[in-house]
C-alpha cells in the first residue's frame, strides 16, 4: 500500500470544535454528547493557496522581522465610512481596512438583508457579494425590494474558494461579503462543507486575504436554534470582530449586538426594524417601545435602560396569578429567567410578599432583550403592581439595580437615563439613592426620588 493513498482524518466536535483522533462519546472540552464526527482533512500541499492573492510570486506567506514597539507607526488606516447609523456604531466608527467580522444569527433573522443593504449602500466602493445560498436571481428580487441601486455591487454565486479568490483578482472589490461560511468549501481539504474543519479552514483563507490585501471581509454564519455557533464558535478566536444578529422572528425588532470587537468596544447595541422592502433604522426606540394608554394598567412599569451608550425607555410587563396547578409556574420573554427567580425571592424574603404560591409571567415590549441590569427596579415594581393590582402612574419611570438583600443598587451613567426619561416627558424617576452623589439634581426639570430599598419604593408608589 503505497503511503500517499492513505486518507486523514480527524475527529471534530461540532460544537466547539475540539480535536480527537478516535471517535468519543462525550466532548471534554465542552461536555456535549455525540457530537464527534469524522472528517477528512488531507491536505493538498503542492500547490499553495496564497497564489491567488499574494504578492509573494513563490506562494510563500510574507515573512516579518519583528521590529521595537515604540518604532511602530501609528498612522491608522482610516476607517471605511458605513451608511447608517446603527451599524457604524456597533462597529465602533465604520469598517477597519483589512478586518475579518462574523456576522452570526439565526437563520431568516435578516442576515443576508443586511449585509445586502450595506453592498447596495456603499456607493463609492467596489463590493463583491458572494452567494452560496441564494441565485443571483434572488439576490437581484431581494435587492429591488430594497430598493437600493448601484454599480458598484457584484455578484457571485460561488462556493469553492478558488473560484471564489480568482474572481476578487479580477475584480478587486474593496469589500467583500460571504453569505455563508458554512455553504462556503475549499478543495484543499475534502470534508463537507459546514464541517468544523472546512468552515475553519476556509475562514482561514479569508483572514489571509484580508490580511494580506487589507480588504475587509465580512463573513455571515449561521446559528443553530439552540443558540451555539455550531461552526462560527470556532472561528470567534480568528476573527476581529463578532457581530451578532438578534431578535423574535415574529416581532420586526432586530438587534444587533457586538460581542467581540478588536477595534472598538462591545457594548453598543443597534436596533432595525424588519419592513417590506428590508430593514429600517430604529434611531428613537423609546418613542416605540412604550405604549401609549389612556386609563393606566396594573403590571406595568417603564425601565431607564442604558444599552452601550444609548439610553432607552422601555416597558415591562408582569402578570401575577394564583397557580393553577401544585407547581408555579415562572415564564420570562426578553429578561433572564433565573434572575427572575432571584429578584422574586427576594420580594418574598425582604418584603414579605407570598408570591411562591403564584405565576408570574414577565414580558419585556418588542420582544427585545436587555442586558442592562437598570431593568430590576422596573420589573419588580411590575410584578408588585400586577399583584396588588394598582396601577402605576404614567408618568413614572425607574432605574436601578436589585440586590439579594433588596436594596436597590446604583446604576452606570444616571444621567443620561434621567435626561433621556425627561425628554420623553416623564414627570417621577425613582433611582437608587447612591446614584445621588454627583448628580446635579437642579439641572432636571423632573422629579428625581431617590430609594436605597425595595420596600421604600413600594411604599412610595403604592401608598
Ligand atoms: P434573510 O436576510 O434571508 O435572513 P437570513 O439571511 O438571516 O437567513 O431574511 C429573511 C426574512 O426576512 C424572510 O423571512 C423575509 C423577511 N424579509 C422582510 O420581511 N422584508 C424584506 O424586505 C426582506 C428582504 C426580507
Ligand atoms: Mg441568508
């Protein structure tokens, strides 16, 4: 048997990506179970595949002599200029010449709409949208419902990586997008396309290109139901930059988070807002997220968020119910369901309210979710009216924090909360009194009611 017919394989976790050389049932690197599947990897390493796109005529990487830090240049590459926004912000200011950017989320979530929005938008640059997913008839459909026009945006419908590098040496696009990575496969390596190591390999290739011609990239990936990356997780150490793609398929807020960003920071959020004829900048989210009633509800209450540096208003729901059954039920949409849990111990324990033997159902407006932990306040302050059934004012709004001892915790960047809470024409906000020092109390037109426990604000608003 001769040696160069032998095949190579490995095997991989399709869950995080982790190495074996023999099948195992359960992943030691993430603890999964049969998730080990076998691939073949043997390379073809006659012919190199930086030909395509590297200066280099032998093939061979760049080689770099390593060089004093304080010697390093530190003229930047200014940024690519994006349309919009939203996305100009959750980058961090535009898109870094040479930068390779996952952009993952569930699949119909409106990927593919954006990344084309941003193609057709950038009217000055040469794009090259490569498609393994979609004709170029239906890219051509998806982009007069848009309605955007250009000509500056090519595409491909490609999923081999050759084809796909031999295409940018002829075009030379200024910006290049993959819809998807996972349809995406190299010849070098002859697993299927979407396994671990083609998806790997082929970001590779990418982040090669991007490095080396200092094009940007932006790579979509798709994330399973469950919400683990099956295949993009293992690329997140590769890339510069990790966009992430959010949001209830049946209500139209998206929300587009940064989750790495190796140019910027990762707490900025933007909002879009799926239409007919694509996706819209949500630029004043509270003016949508809180619903305007005539007579007030019980089970409602209005939070001061603050999402990266953007405040926003929005509205929480509670429902607060004798349990039909033994056991009680808890559901939560857009808000963490065992810190839900938590801050209803902690009603029962510090204040006294018998709510273990209840349901509660807690709603956050538009379907959206919220990191921000402002939120608490807000959401007790829910439950507790949908229990009493006393509506809350308004024209009340809150912002803090929940402590397991029911004392309400100090928020980041108060002011911008209350100002934005003003502007919208709310006349009470109640916030933690630590949150006092510091801020000028004079400047604000509305009444700023400072609580340091859960039971003080209940007496304030219930009494
Ligand atoms: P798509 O971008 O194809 O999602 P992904 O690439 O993340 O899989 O978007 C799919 C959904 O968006 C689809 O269900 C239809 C909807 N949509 C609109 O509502 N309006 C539009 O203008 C477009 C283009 C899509
Ligand atoms: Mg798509």
């Amino acid at each position: 048997m001769s040696v160069t017919s032998k095949v190579k394989t490995t095997f991989f976790c399709q869950n995080c990506g982790a190495q074996a050389s023999k099948w195992v049932g359960k992943c030691g690197s993430c603890g999964e179970w049969n998730t080990y599947v076998e691939e073949i990897i043997q390379k073809d390493t006659k012919n190199s595949r930086l030909q395509v796109f590297s200066s280099n005529k032998n093939g061979n990487a760049k080689s770099n002599t390593s060089i004093l830090l304080n010697e390093v240049g530190t003229a930047e590459y200014p940024r690519i200029a994006v349309p919009g926004k939203e996305l100009a912000r959750v980058l961090g200011g535009g898109i870094v010449p040479g930068s390779l950017v996952l952009f993952g989320g569930e699949p119909g979530i409106g990927k593919s709409t954006l990344m084309l929005q941003l193609a057709l938008r950038l009217k000055n640059l040469k794009v090259l949208y490569v498609s393994g997913e979609e004709s170029e008839q239906q890219i051509k459909m998806r982009a007069d419902r848009i309605g955007y026009t250009t000509n500056t945006c090519f595409i491909l419908q490609e999923t081999n990586t050759q084809n796909i590098f031999q295409q940018i040496a002829q075009i030379q696009p200024q910006l290049v997008v993959i819809d998807s990575i996972q349809t995406i496969h190299t010849s070098y390596i002859e697993s299927s396309p979407g396994s671990v190591s083609q998806v790997r390999e082929c970001a590779a290739e990418f982040l090669r290109f991007a490095k080396e011609t200092n094009t940007p990239v932006f790579m979509i990936g798709h994330i399973t139901k469950e919400g683990s990356l099956a295949g993009p997780k293992v690329l997140e150490h590769m890339v510069d930059t990790v966009l992430q793609f959010e949001g209830d398929r049946n209500h139209i807020y998206r929300l587009l988070r940064c989750t790495k960003n190796r140019f910027g920071s990762t707490n900025e959020m933007g909002i879009y807002e799926m239409n007919g004829d694509g996706l819209r900048e949500v630029l004043n989210p509270s003016e949508i997220l809180i619903t305007d009633r005539d007579v007030p509800t019980s089970g409602v209450a209005i939070a001061a968020t603050l999402e990266g540096n953007r405040p926003m208003l929005i509205e929480t729901q509670a429902l607060v119910s004798s349990a039909a059954y033994g056991t009680p039920q808890r559901s939560s949409t857009g808000f963490d369901l065992r810190r839900l849990s938590m801050l209803l111990a902690v009603l029962e324990k510090r204040c006294g309210f018998k709510l273990g033997i209840k349901d509660v159902f807690i709603n956050i407006a538009g379907g959206i979710r919220v990191e921000d932990p402002g939120i608490d306040l807000a959401l007790l302050c829910a439950v507790l009216s949908s229990n009493e059934d006393i509506p809350i004012p308004q024209s009340v709004c809150f912002s803090g924090e929940v402590g397991l001892t029911g004392e309400i915790r100090p928020v980041n960047k108060i002011e911008q909360r209350v100002s934005e809470a003003e502007k919208l024409g709310f006349k009470k906000i109640i916030i933690s009194s630590h949150n006092l020092k510091g801020l000028h109390k004079k400047t604000f037109t509305i009444e700023i009611v400072a609580a340091s426990k859960i039971e003080e604000v209940f007496s304030l608003i219930f009494s």
